[in-house]
C-alpha cells in the first residue's frame, strides 16, 4: 500500500525521534543524573512506528522496560518523557515511574511495564473494553524474545482466542534477553508455528524495515478491527545498545552492532527506499532530524533543570479515595 | 582475616556448598547468561549482580541451569527436584517479580511438609535481590520480607553484612525446609571480614550489634547499617543503644529482644517496608504483649509511608527510612518519662 507524503513524514519524524532521544540518553546516563535502570530502544524504531502509525488514540498499547521507543511512537509527550525519566516532579508521570513505567492513559498507553510479562495479560483486558465499545479500536501488547516465554503470555494469548477480542500481539524479536540469546531459551524450533498453534493468525515482518513491518500490521489490524479476533505481528529486529545501559554485552559477538548498523539499520533503510523512489527529498528528512535533535536537546537541558518535590508528593495517588 | 564483599560471601558460600553436596543445583535466569549468544562466550553474566559467577564453569550446565524467563516454572521446578532429592538454590532476579510465581511459595513450597506428613522434604533456598536505593522504582525496590515471614513454613533470612550472609547462606542451603533469602542491593558492595572456611549460623538467632542500656533498636537488613550509625550519633549525646540485627525473620529472636527490651524499657523498631503489617509492628506487638510491664515509652517504629517506592531520588529517599529519623524515633522514646 502506497503511503501519502504526509504519513512517510510522519513516521520518519516519529522514528527519528525515538532515535534521537535514546542516543542522547545514552550519552547523558553516565553523568549521572539519571536514577534507576535505563533500557534503550535503538535499532528497533520501526517495530513501534509500524505499529502506532496506523493506531488512534482510542487503540491500547502496552508496553515493556524497554518503552521510550512505545511511548513516543504512541505520542507521549518528549519534553514530558524526558522529565519524567531524569524524575522531575514535572514529568509525564510526576516523576514517580521513570523510565521503565512511562506511561499517558489519555493516549492510549497503558505503561512501560518492570514486570516481563506483566502487559500481555493486561491489553487482553483493554481489548475487551475495545470490544464492548464496538468502535473498532484495538489493544496491542509488545513481546520480547524472552517475555515470549513467560506463562503469562501464554495465557493471554488462549484468552484472547477465546474471547475473540481485538488484540493484536507484537513479538519484537532483538535476538536477546538479557544476556541470553533469543534461540536458547525458547524450546519451539518454529516459535512462530507455537504462536499460531494458539489460534492466531501471524503476520511475520522483517523489523528492519518500516514498510514491511507497517504492511503486517495493516493486515493483522485489518482482521483484528473487524470482529476476527486476536493476531499477532512478528517481527525479528536489534537492539544497539546493551540490556540495560551499562551492560557490556560480552553475550555478543564483537562487531555485531556496529556491522547491523552499517548495513541494515531502519532509519537508514527508510530513507534510502524513499529518496530512490523519489518520494522524499534528502532536504526534508534532513530538516525534520535537525527539528528533532533540537527538540531532544531542548528537552534534556529542561529536564536537568526540572523542579525536585515537595515531601507532601510522595503520599500522593496511591489511591483515588482513601 | 579476608575482607570480602557481601556479594563475594555469597558468592563463597555458593561454590562451596555445590563442592561439598552434588545435591546442590543452582537455577534461575542469566545466572550464567551467555547462552545462545553470539560471542561464544557461556558465561557472559554470572547472574546480573555478579552473585552467581564462576559456577557454571566449575560445575557445569547440568547443575547451573540458565532458565527462559518463566519464574512460575523456575520455582515450581525448584519445588519439585527439592521433592525428589535436590537441593536447589532458585533466583528470582527481584523480589518484586515473585508475584509471577506466588502460588508456587504460597501454596506448594510452604505447604509440602504440613500436607504430606514428615516424609515430605522440600530443601530449596529462593533467593532473590530486594530494597530501594537504586532509583529502581515500584517494580524493583520493595522489601517483601513481611510478606514471606507470615507464611508459616517459609523460613525468612534478611543477612545485613558479609559475615552473615555467607555464614546464613550455608545454613540455609543445609536446612531442610524452603528458606527465602533476601540480599539487599544497596548491601552487595558492602564489606567486611569473612573466613575462608566454609559455616553455617543458626537460624533465630539475632546478633547484636551494639550494646547499651538506654534504648533497644531493632533493624533489619540495610537498616542495621542506619541503626548502627544512629547509635553512635546518640552516643555522642549520651543515650546508649542496644541494637538487635534478628538476621532471620522466620524464625525471630524473640529471646534476645525481649531480654534487651526488659533491662532499657524502650524500644525502637526501623523496618525498610510499609508500615501496615510489617516486621516493625510484628515486633512491636510481640514486645506490647509480653514486656508491656517493663516498657517506660511508647514502642516507635520507623518505616517506609503506605506508599509504593517512588522512582525520583528525592522521593526516594525521603521513602527509605534515615539515620536521622532513627535518632528522632530514639530521642522520642527518652522524652517520656
Ligand atoms: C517477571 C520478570 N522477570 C525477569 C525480569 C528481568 N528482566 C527484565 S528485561 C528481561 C529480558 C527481557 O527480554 P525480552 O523479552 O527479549 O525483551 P528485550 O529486553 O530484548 O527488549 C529480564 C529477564 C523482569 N523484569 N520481570
Ligand atoms: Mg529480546
């Protein structure tokens, strides 16, 4: 399917953000201003920009640790993420989540989530409210190599068969959990076949390529909107930086990311696919990186000088009524 | 005597009760890490703090299992090779993700030998990291102790220094019961002197850590460090402090507390988790009922708020409970009367 220039802009602005605002906190984190455990999303942009492109606002998605890259493909807000991650009591979740709980209910994401596992189960649910509210909107939930294995995911999966809800199921393949290899902890020789054996039809991607990963949506949505029930979209992408920052990655092999980089790397693969084809100029990816590096830095310098909490802020929304 | 690392204790302890019982097994995620990787290399982590390494090549991959990420059937299998003869030492990477697994402690672990009669052994050890400090939010910081003390037939160890930690590691893997062991993350590069040599310390048996006539502190896991720095800042100003590290929740000192509490009458109780249904009220109520009649002020107990842990350091910080509130919490007690 032929996307407008419109759309090809906004999904390159919307990839070029997740990657700009993770290179930065890759390059902020050692300083030491960050609380916490950082897990960058590098690598993997168009999985979530091939999905959230052709959501609404009234579509779910649930995210994993590994969120920024979810959250703003979904529209979070930049600045307020950023605040939210260096815990200013400004951020997008008053500072109380950080970044592996990131979350805007009034867009549609439902949360980084700490707990592997713990989000697939959850957009069973939010599809169950989609369904009631028979508009046609969807849940999405995203799945690692690892998470793929965790008992909860399965469930959620024969629940979501057996009530036929509109659910999509994301399977983000980076080829690793923590410091294991994806193909060791996962016993089916054809995962892929183990995730249809619950019922659902898989759309398989290549997640290094934007079009190809925004195709399998289209057809998984395509079912899911209309009353077919659960499906799932998998796709085999990298992650450039480590687990978490500060990982030093001894589980790959030397010159692995920098070789992906080079040779098959999203951004690149989607600008070169649109400018040959001469449906982008060079000029106006260029100028919506220098908009977006802009707004990153704008947002880090922000967020150092983000406003720290009153004590009276740590008794509060743990409850709506108590 | 070697300085060593609470980490390194632990670590100790691992290598040489799997070189002295082949009954031990080790199981859990990435305690070796590496597999399935590109760069060939099998240990590529040693469990993501470091407390795990050096196991899998001494022992090999049949003894130190690297699971998917599935902690139901990690603890279920532990459950089950404890059943059938093994004596498994299971990580969950954060306390906090035993709620994936609950109903294999709750239910399975803890309930073996009551429901089956004295035939049924289940010697597993679950360790698992716990407690806030590390800006690791709501999902990775909370102190579950409480949770696992009031499940009765789970034994609860809380270790606060190197010392203990290896010694109450060795024991546990000995015990012949399911032993949780919670390792606070802000105490894994915390050292002291630690033997060479193989021990094991009782279960129940408190230490304590300071003595003094005026006010009895009891602390558990990072805060006997808090309680310990507290009672020299009193000390400077003339109250002298017992402070009781009770090393093991379940089961508790009882003895060795309520002795301290009967020769200074003042009691004050710092635990890292939420107030409600806590270790400090479990305390302060086993001292109101059986040494009410020495007590000369209100038992204190200073927690963590009703609150989730928070993620922003400031928040965080103002969550765990200080030095500073320790002293308050002391002072308070020589106020009355
Ligand atoms: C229940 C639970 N178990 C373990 C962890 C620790 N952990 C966090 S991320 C992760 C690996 C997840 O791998 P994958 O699903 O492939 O996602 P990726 O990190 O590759 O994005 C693990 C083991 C956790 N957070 N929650
Ligand atoms: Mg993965």
């Amino acid at each position: 399917m032929q996307l407008s220039r419109e759309q090809l802009l906004r999904a390159f602005r919307s990839m070029v953000k997740i990657r700009e605002f993770e290179e930065r906190l890759h390059i902020e984190n050692p300083k030491g201003e960050i609380p916490g455990f950082l897990h960058l999303y590098a690598g993997q942009e168009a999985v979530a920009v091939g999905l959230c492109e052709q959501l609404t606002e009234r579509d779910y998605i649930i995210s994993t640790h590994r969120g920024h890259g979810h959250c703003i493909a979904k529209g979070c807000d930049i600045p307020a993420m950023m605040l939210e991650i260096y815990g200013r009591a400004e951020g997008l979740c008053n500072g109380k989540g950080g970044s592996m709980h990131i979350a805007d209910v009034t867009k549609g994401m439902m949360g980084a989530n700490g707990i592997v596992g713990g989000g697939q189960p959850i957009a069973v649910g939010a599809a169950i409210a989609c369904k009631m509210r028979g508009d046609g909107s969807v849940a999405a939930s995203f799945t690692g190599d690892g998470a793929a294995n965790q008992g909860t995911v399965f469930e959620a999966m024969n629940l979501a068969v057996v009530l036929q809800v509109p659910k999509v199921f994301v399977f983000e393949m980076n080829g690793y959990s923590e410091h294991t290899g994806g193909s060791y902890s996962t016993g089916a020789k054809d995962p892929v076949q183990r995730i249809r054996g619950f019922g659902i039809p898989v759309f398989e991607a290549d997640g290094f390529d934007f079009f190809s990963v925004h195709d399998a949506v289209r057809q998984a949505l395509e079912v899911s909107r209309n009353g077919g029930g659960p499906t799932a979209v998998y796709a085999q992408t990298t992650r450039y930086y480590g687990h978490f920052e500060g990982d030093p990655m001894l589980y790959r092999a030397p010159g692995e990311v920098e070789r992906l980089r080079a040779e098959n790397d999203c951004l690149q693969n989607f600008r070169a696919r649109v400018t040959q084809a001469g449906l982008l100029a060079v000029d106006d990816l260029d100028e919506i990186e220098t908009q977006i590096r802009a707004l990153v830095e704008h947002s880090v310098s922000a967020a150092k000088a983000g406003r720290g909490h009153a004590p009276a802020e740590l008794l509060t929304n743990v409850y709506a009524s108590y | 005597m070697p300085v060593k690392t609470m980490r390194e204790a632990i670590n100790e302890a691992l290598h040489q009760e799997m070189a002295r019982d082949p009954r031990v097994i080790v199981l859990g995620e990435d305690v070796s890490g590496g597999a399935g990787g590109t760069s060939g290399q099998r240990e590529a982590a040693g469990g993501v703090f470091g407390l795990t390494k050096g196991l899998l090549p001494r022992f090999g991959e049949a003894r130190v299992i690297d699971t998917p990420i599935s902690e139901a059937a990690i603890i279920g299998a532990a459950n089950g090779a404890a059943l059938a003869g093994l004596r498994p030492v299971a990580e969950i990477m954060f306390a906090d993700f035993v709620g994936v697994c609950f109903d294999q402690i709750l239910n399975q672990a803890a309930k073996f030998r009551y429901m089956f009669g004295p035939n049924a052994k289940a010697p597993l050890v679950i360790r698992m990291t716990m407690g806030a400090g590390m800006g690791a939010a709501a999902q990775h910081s909370q102190t579950l102790y409480p949770l696992f003390t009031a499940i009765p037939g789970l034994k609860v160890v809380i270790p606060s220094n190197a010392y203990d930690a290896k010694g109450l590691m060795i024991a546990a893997i000995r015990d012949d019961d399911p032993v949780i062991f919670l390792e606070h993350k802000m105490l894994y590069g915390e050292s002291c002197e630690v033997p060479d040599e193989p021990y094991a310390l009782p279960f129940g048996e408190a230490s304590l850590v300071r003595a003094g006539d005026d006010v009895t502190i009891v602390a558990f896991a990072r805060m006997v460090n808090f309680a310990r720095a507290a009672a020299d800042e009193l000390a400077a100003e003339g109250i002298h402090c017992d402070v009781i590290d009770p090393r093991t929740t379940s089961p508790l000192d009882e003895d060795m507390i309520l002795e301290s509490v009967r020769a200074t009458g003042r009691l004050v109780v710092v635990d890292e988790s939420p107030p409600r249904c806590s270790l400090a009220a479990d305390v302060a109520a086993m001292v109101a009922e059986r040494a009410f009649g020495y007590l000369k002020a209100p038992v204190r107990q200073v927690t963590a708020p009703h609150t989730p842990v928070p993620f922003a350091t400031d928040l965080e910080s103002l969550y765990i409970p200080s030095p500073e509130k320790i002293v308050q919490a002391a002072r308070a007690t020589m106020a009355s009367r």
